[in-house]
C-alpha cells in the first residue's frame, strides 16, 4: 500500500518526509519544509545534525549511503540527492515494487556533495521545485563565475556585495565558492553555524565571519 498523505507512506511502517509529526519518519535532508519535529528520525548523519540545530533533541537512527536496511517486509536503499549537505534519495522495495523516492534533488555538479544519480524503478516520486520547461537555468560554472566578477567588481569600487541565498544550504556552497578563490564572507549567525556543521562533515568552508555591527565596511561579502 502507498498512500500520499502530507508525506508518502509506503506499508505500514514507512513514511517519508511527512508534513505532520509522526512516532518515526526518514527525512531526505533537512530544509524546514521536509522536517517536522518527529520523535524519531531516520536520516544520515549531516542531516541529523542540520536537523538538530534547527529542532532540537529527538530520538535517531543514522542511515548510510548506498546502504540497504529492512523494515518488516519491506527494503529501503539510501542514495545521495546532489541536493545539500546529508540530502537522500530513498529506493523502496515494497511487493515486488520498486519505489524511488528523490526529494530535492541535483544531477549536476555541485560543490558540497556527490550529484544524484538516476535509479531504474516502478514507481517514481520527484520533488520539482523547478520542474516547468520555462525554468532554464545556465550552466553551475557560469553562475559561479559571474558571482566572483560580481563581487570583486563591488570590492573594487568601494562597494559591499550581497549575495542572497537561503540560510542552510545555498549560503555555504556560496560561502566555500567564495573562500576557494580569497574572499571573506559575512553572514547571519545560523547560517555560520550551519557551515560549522559542513565543516564538521569534511567541506572544506573557509574565511567566513558572523555578520554582526561591527564588520568591515570595505572587502566583506554579505551571505
């Protein structure tokens, strides 16, 4: 039985980033709209710890990629999304069935962890935040490039750049992008923390500063 219910269930004792707090849910990665403050959470160990700086103490079981675990009769097989750090695809086996669930996903290169791949299955489950066509966005080098000329261009005319980017995720791929090539990022204390945490899980973030009054008003980038 599959049931899409603010999350998905799949039998009886699998459900997958639900939207209502359950006894015990495996999460794909932890941005707000895919964690709710179970009492137990299935999930690998960055998204664990992302998860509990953002909701506190829960019960945990910490999940590897490429690893296959059993739930009563059925099998689930965690893979990397390409989408943040700790980000999971999950493939369910479930009556002769085989369920892919994505979450939010990247098939392309990324700066933090390794790109999702594309699984062969029966039943598909996708998170497309982007999915239209009229959505094209430009290739990840371009992008990276035009953030570095943006910023040095603001650096050298006495200009404070500001990168927008969302608080987890985004923000330290702009952050390691921008200490890779010698700038010093400025950014909101959870964001720092975050990368903290990325930094704890062997992506290399450097020159980066909590944002506070004080900060230089020549040569800081804003995140």
């Amino acid at each position: 039985m599959i049931e899409l219910n603010c999350g998905i269930r799949i039998g009886e004792h699998i459900f997958i980033d639900p939207t209502r707090k359950k006894a015990a849910a495996f999460v794909s990665h932890a941005h707000s709209d895919h964690l709710r403050n179970h009492q137990r959470i299935f999930g690998t160990a960055p998204t664990l710890a992302l998860a509990r700086r953002r909701i506190g103490d829960f019960e945990e079981t910490t999940l590897e990629y490429g690893a296959t675990y059993r739930f009563g009769s059925d099998k689930i097989r965690v893979e990397s999304a390409g989408h943040i750090l700790g980000s999971a695809q999950f493939i369910v086996e479930h009556d002769g069935q085989k369920i892919v669930y994505t979450g939010d996903f990247k098939l392309g290169h990324n700066e933090i962890c390794p790109p999702a791949k594309i699984h062969q299955c029966d039943i598909l489950f996708m998170d497309t935040t982007f999915g239209k066509r009229i959505f094209n966005f430009p290739d990840v080098n371009y992008s990276k490039c035009r953030i570095l000329e943006f910023v040095d261009a603001c650096i050298r005319a006495n200009y404070i750049p500001v990168v927008y980017a969302y608080s987890l995720g985004k923000s330290q791929e702009v952050m390691k992008i921008l200490g890779d090539n010698g700038f010093f990022s400025y950014a909101p204390s959870e964001t720092c923390h975050f990368a903290d945490i990325y930094k704890k899980f062997g992506v290399k973030i450097k020159n980066y500063h909590i944002l506070n009054a004080d900060f230089p008003e020549n040569g800081a980038v804003v995140v």
